[in-house]
C-alpha cells in the first residue's frame, strides 16, 4: 500500500472537464461566480414556481400591490392574484377568454398562425381603492373591464365586474407580439399602443377620464415611426403639478436608413395637461418631443459600437422624486456585432437635452442641424400654467407658431448619453441577451450596493453588481447565474419586498434575492464571493442585514483579510510528505471559477521565490498540482496563488518533504511491529505519524482560521469544535462547478 502523496488516477481523469472551460476575462465575457441549473436552483428551496395547471402562456404583465400584499398577473386569458409571500398560497384566479364568436372571426381572418386568438392581458392598472382597471387583446378585438379586488386582501374578493366591459382600442394592441405600454394618472389612460387591426397606425393616446381624448400625430414618420414601446413613466418637472410630464421609452424604426442603424432607442415625453393646438393639431399632443438614447462603446478601430435596441427599462425612485435613475437595457443584433449591454441616465442629463437646441433639417437630402432661427413663445414643449407660463392655461392658448414648430421638430438635436458615457455592463459574443433589468439597493457595512438583476431570453436571471475600481472605470462581478424557466424565454421581471418576481412564456417565479449558502460553506468562500446580501457570521455564509449585525460579522470584501499585502502572511503553511519515486498532490482549489492560480517555489529559506514551471514532471489539475516521480530536490515551500479581480492572495502554502525512498521503506518495516512495544519509536516515524494525522481539509478553511486569530474581533466560536465540522464538510461537492476529488494520497 502506498503511504504518501498518491493520487488516483481515476480522479485525476475526472478533473478535466473543467479545465476545458477556459476562462476567458476578456471584454464583455463574465463568469458567474455560481451557476445553478434549473433542478439545483429547486433544491436551494429559493425560488417558488406558480404550479396551478392552467390552460395558458404569456405570463408578461406584472403589477405589485403593496398594500393588499398581492401580485397582479397578466397572462393569455387569465387575470391572477397572487399573494406576495407565497405565490401558490390561495391564488385568486380569473379566467378571461375571448367569446367563442370572436375566436372564430379572428381566426376566419387568418390572425391565428400562433394561436394569436386568445385574450393576452396587457394592461393592468390600479383604478381606485377597489377596483383595477384590465385590458387584452380580445383575439385581435381589444377588450377592457374592472377587476374588484376588495378593500382589503382579508376580503378575498376578485372577480371581473360582468357589465363593465369597454372596447379596449387605443388601450391595447390588437396583436399579442406587439406589447402595449399604459400609465392610469387621475382615471386617464395614457398608453403607447397599435390602434388598428392592421398594426401600421402606432400612436401615444389618451381616452377616458373628461380632458378630450389625444394622440400623436397619425402617420407622421417624424413623430413615431414603427415604435416598440417599452416603458411609460410620469416624473414630475418641479412641484408645480402642471409641469408633470409623463414619459415614453420605445424604439423605432430610424427615419434615416440606410444611413443609420436600423433602430434608434427613445426618451419621449407629453405634457400631461396638454389640450391639443387651436388652429391645427387639434385633439393632438403640442409638447411631445422625443431625443435619441444613446449606449455604446468604444469599438477596437475607436468608432462607436452601439446597443441600439432598447429592451427593458427599470426606474429608480430615489428621495427626489423628480429625479430617479433610470437603468435601461440595450441590445445590439447587427449582423457582425451581437451583445447587450445596461446604461443607466441622470434626469439632469434628459432634461439638458430637451432644453437643447431642436433636430432641424431642410429637407429629405440635407443633414439633421440643430434648429438655430427664431424661437416662438413659449418654448416648445413647455406645459401650460407650469413654472414658465403661469397665464397660459391650456396649449390651446399657445400661438400658432408654437404649435406649428411642435409638429415638424418633434426631435431633440443632441442624444441622450449614459452616466460615465459608457455602460454599466457589456455582453458582446454571447448566445443571448438581456430582456430585463430590476436594481435592487442594499445597504452593507461599506456602503450601499446596486444589485442588477438581468433577464435573459435563455429563462436565466444573472446577478451582477458594479464596483467602482479607478477614477471612472467600474468593475462588474457577475455573482449567480440561475436558470428560473428551463425554456429560453424572454423575461420580465419586478422586484418587490426583497423578492424577485420573474414571468415568462411558461409561467410565474418568485426568488429569494440571496442564496448565501450556495457559495460555499468557508469563510474564504463568501468573502469571495462579495455578494453584499451575505456576510460570514463564524460558522457560515448566511444572509447579512444592517439591523443582525453583530461584533465579529464579517462584512464584504473590505473586511476580508487578503486585500492588503499582509494577508499573503496569513496562508497557514502545512507539511507534506512525499516519498522518492512515487506522486505528490498539493491541493490548491480557490473556491471561485473566477480566479487563476499560479505556483511558487521556494527552495530552502536563502532561495527566492520562482515561478514554478510547469512541464514534465508536474501537472496542474484543476484542484491543484501533482508532481510525478518525486525527486528530493523537490523539496520546498510550494505557494499557491489565486488571483481574482485584482486580489491575490496566496491560498496555500505546503512544504514538500521528501524522503528517500530508503529510509520510508525501514520505517514501515518498523511500524508494522505491534504497538505498545518498549522503545521509542524514531523521529521518522513520528514524521509519518504526523503525516497520517495531517487532516485533508483544504487549506483555504486554515487560512480563514489564520484570518480570525489574526482579527481584533475575537471569533464567536471556539475553532476547534468549528474545524472539526469544516473537515467534514470539505469532502462534499458544493456546487457543480467545484466537485472535489472524493479521494487522494495520504490513505
Ligand atoms: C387550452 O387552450 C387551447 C386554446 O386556447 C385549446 O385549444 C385547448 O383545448 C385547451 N386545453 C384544455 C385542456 O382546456
Ligand atoms: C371604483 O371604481 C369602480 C368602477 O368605476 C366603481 O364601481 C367603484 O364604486 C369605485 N370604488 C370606489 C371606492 O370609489
């Protein structure tokens, strides 16, 4: 039997498929620190799945409602109510399909390719304090109705009012591909929508309530030309309630191909007390003006390479409610260039630009100019009865110069760029792309953290947070990458009492914004992992909140030990033996995927730290590194680094004595003389006694150890006890990415 330092070739056969997966920490690539499948994401217990059976798809709209605790959910032919802690805890369920008349119509008009003729919910709105407000696309015949939801979640109450039923055009699109975006201000709805079975009339309209209805100008390519709406947001100017604008997020079709990209991503906005012009544009916006969202980066020939398709927008409210952040995802799907990217704009940026100079243009072949003649008054775009024009208290009291230049100058000049002027995150070379975005915002011991919660249309959801690194470079660290639908879906998603509630083709999720467990069960493995949700609290990874903070908590990267050149000092050194002509394995297994290691050797105390080449005789795996045929000049202080975002730190630290295979063979034919005999035994073999005992936990947990003897904060918990439970431990696969060799040397 061997005694020292021999792998199993078989485990070593099982180490490579790793290695195939290189890492590549180039521009625009990411590594999760955690992947998780959608059966591993299950057995975490952190994501609930809506499991009632019913007949329907398209889970797109989702409306939070924090005062009755429920969920809105709009899907194809189905309104729910889902309770915001439990979502299959008694779920209210209303099912809405079109008449069977209408199905037959729709279909008899040869709308039904993909099953188009269902009632997709697309807009649910609060309405007052018991009734929502619900629309569909009624098989190509838009449908809208009040929902009652009772005063109260106690109530219990849901059910579609029966003689309430509108017609839903101007509300909702007719075709379910086609998303409808809305806004209910003061019983007005204000939606971005298709108004036509056909699809090709594309306006921004107001209907009900008791102002006129309005819409934009129809047919006007200047004004909206093919849009994709997205988002609608109202965000008020200052706090006089005239000036509120509400504001539109969309993509169309550029005005100016084949000179430009195909698409043009938009911020677009209404006065929400706009009557429409006197003379002309009648019962049409007079202050819609849109400007050009710009996010990019700096290509490799220096020429901007553009996201140009907005996805998804998520605003942040802020204390200043007048100045949210907004964060808006971006795709770009040229033919040479594929990837997606998150940029996140200031108000004061949006607003510099609408109180820009106006995109002009003489004619068809002349190029866009900012507008530089005489400007009526008052400004385009102003409210009436705001902070500007006090006595003009409806655009219809605006002279007809104003509004005739609102109709042919609908753009702004200038565009819209990102804070920084470049995006927060970049995926480019990818095999898909972000749908979605919700930031939540964490407050850690070190300050708060912006957590980005990205959908993609493969059904996954990454978590990623941005840590700032230079003077204006940032540094994203994508923390989990968790498959929540097993089908590739676009996502939509929102977050709401620190939970993350995703929808998709198949079906509703609602996830935990933490799974601290997953990283590991070392101290070393959640420092790392920098998730700012987790905190190390001495005997695992578990969820941090500012209020359970206690003495000796440790908290993010900033505590953690190996940022600072002394934490290298930290390594606890372990010996090891290796006997002359047979295989050493030193164990060096970071936890992270993200890192790369590299190995030193020392070879006596007066020697220098070098580089260990690795060739012939020495192998890298994965977990570490095998010497072959071991030759006593092998001997040495062996160091291994990881290094990982810019930290390195030393993990282990092994001195590799080896013996001659001589001696070893003397001593064996001692220890096998049974025990209890006179005589002590040798030094050698206490060596090897020393080295039977030599526990094979990994040494990472040692260097945690190091780290709290080393800390003012003394450990809550006596390590021995705690040591003894990590060794256990160790043994066990944490997470598919880190399989641990069940076995090797030392047996
Ligand atoms: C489910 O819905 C589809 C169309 O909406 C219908 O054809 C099918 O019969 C329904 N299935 C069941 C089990 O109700
Ligand atoms: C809310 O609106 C509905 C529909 O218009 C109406 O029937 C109901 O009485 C209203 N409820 C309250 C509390 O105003």
């Amino acid at each position: 039997m061997p005694v020292v330092g021999v792998l199993l070739w078989a485990t070593l056969l099982t180490l490579g498929w790793r290695a195939a997966h290189a890492k590549d920490h180039g521009f625009g690539f990411a590594t999760p620190r955690v992947q998780l499948s959608f059966k591993e994401l299950k057995a975490t217990g952190t994501a609930h799945f809506f499991n009632f059976l019913l007949n329907s798809s398209d889970y797109r709209i989702l409306l939070k409602d924090e005062d009755h605790d429920r969920m809105y959910v709009g899907s194809k032919d189905y309104v729910l109510s889902l309770d915001l802690h439990d979502i299959n805890r008694e779920p209210l369920i209303i099912h809405w399909p079109a008449s069977q008349q209408r199905i037959e119509e729709c279909i008899l008009s040869g709308k039904n390719s993909n099953g188009e003729c269902g009632n997709f919910i697309r807009l649910i709105q609060p309405w007052n304090r018991t009734h929502l407000y619900v629309c569909g696309t009624g098989a190509y015949n838009p449908i809208c109705a009040f929902i009652n939801r009772g005063r109260k979640a106690q109530d219990y109450i849901f059910y579609l009012e029966p003689d309430k039923l509108e017609s839903g055009k101007g509300k909702c699109s007719y075709d379910p591909k086609v998303d409808t975006v809305s806004a209910l201000i003061n019983e007005e709805l204000y939606a971005g929508v298709y108004i036509d079975f056909m699809g090709t009339d594309a306006a921004i309209f107001r209907t009900m309530g008791k102002q006129t209805a309005m819409r934009t100008d129809q047919y006007n390519s200047r004004w909206l030309n093919d849009p994709a709406f997205v988002r609608a947001q109202l965000i008020p100017d200052s706090s006089e309630r005239n000036d509120d604008k509400l504001y539109f997020f969309f993509r169309e079709k550029s005005a100016d191909a084949p000179l430009s990209p195909g698409v043009y991503s938009r911020i677009g906005r209404i006065c929400l007390n706009d009557d429409g012009g006197h003379c002309c544009l009648v019962n049409k916006w007079s202050t819609f003006l849109k400007a050009r969202l710009v996010c990019s980066v700096p290509g490799p020939d220096g020429i901007e390479t553009h996201f140009d398709e907005l996805q998804d927008v998520f605003i942040q409210q802020t204390q200043d409610t007048k100045n949210p952040v907004i964060y808006a995802v971006f795709s770009a799907s040229g033919s040479v260039f594929k990837g997606s990217a998150v940029c996140v704009y200031s108000m004061a940026d949006i607003r510099m630009v609408f109180n820009g100079p106006f995109a002009h243009k003489e004619g068809p072949n002349y190029q866009w100019m900012p507008y530089t003649g005489k400007m009526p008054y008052p400004r385009p775009g102003t409210c009436p009865g705001g902070t500007f024009t006090p006595s003009m208290k409806s655009t219809k009291d605006y002279p007809d110069e104003v509004i005739n230049f609102m109709r042919a100058h609908p753009l702004m000049y200038h565009a819209v760029y990102p804070t920084h002027r470049q995006p927060l995150v970049v995926r480019t070379n990818v095999n898909y792309r972000f749908t979605t975005v919700a930031v939540d915002q964490v407050d850690a011991a070190d300050g708060r953290y912006e957590v980005l919660f990205l959908g993609t249309d493969r059904g996954t959801v990454q978590k990623v947070i941005v840590l700032p690194r230079d003077d204006m470079e940032t540094e994203e660290l994508m923390l989990e990458e968790i498959e929540v639908f097993k089908v590739r879906a676009g996502l939509s998603s929102t977050l709401c009492q620190q939970q993350l509630y995703v929808s998709s083709a198949v079906g509703v999720t609602h996830l935990a914004l933490h799974r601290c467990d997953v990283y590991g069960e070392a101290c070393a493995d959640c420092c790392l992992a920098r998730d700012p949700y987790c905190a190390w609290d001495g005997s695992a990874c578990t969820r941090y909140s500012a209020s359970s903070k206690r003495a000796g908590v440790q908290r993010h990267i900033t505590l953690c030990p190996w940022h600072t050149p002394a934490a290298n000092k930290n390594a606890v050194e372990a010996v090891q033996y290796g006997v002359e002509g047979s295989t050493a394995f030193l164990e060096c297994q970071p936890r992270s995927p993200q890192a790369s290691v590299k190995w030193l050797l020392q070879k006596d105390n007066s020697d220098r730290r070098k580089e260990l080449r690795v060739e012939g005789r020495v192998l890298r795996t994965e977990q570490g590194l095998l010497l072959r045929a071991l030759q006593l000049a092998d001997s040495g202080l062996y160091s291994c680094t990881a290094t990982e975002n810019n930290f390195k730190h030393t993990v282990t630290k092994v001195q590799l004595r080896v013996l001659s295979s001589r001696a070893v063979h003397a001593v064996l034919v001692q220890a096998e003389a049974p025990p209890g005999l006179p005589g002590a035994p040798t030094p050698r073999y206490q060596d090897l006694l020393q080295l039977l005992t030599q526990p094979e936990m990994g040494l990472l947990d040692q260097y945690c150890q190091g780290y709290w003897r080393h800390t003012a904060a003394s450990p809550p918990q006596p390590l021995a006890g705690l040591k003894a439970k990590e060794q256990q431990d160790q043994k066990k696969p944490r997470n598919r990415r880190n399989h641990q060799p069940e076995t090797y040397g030392h047996t």
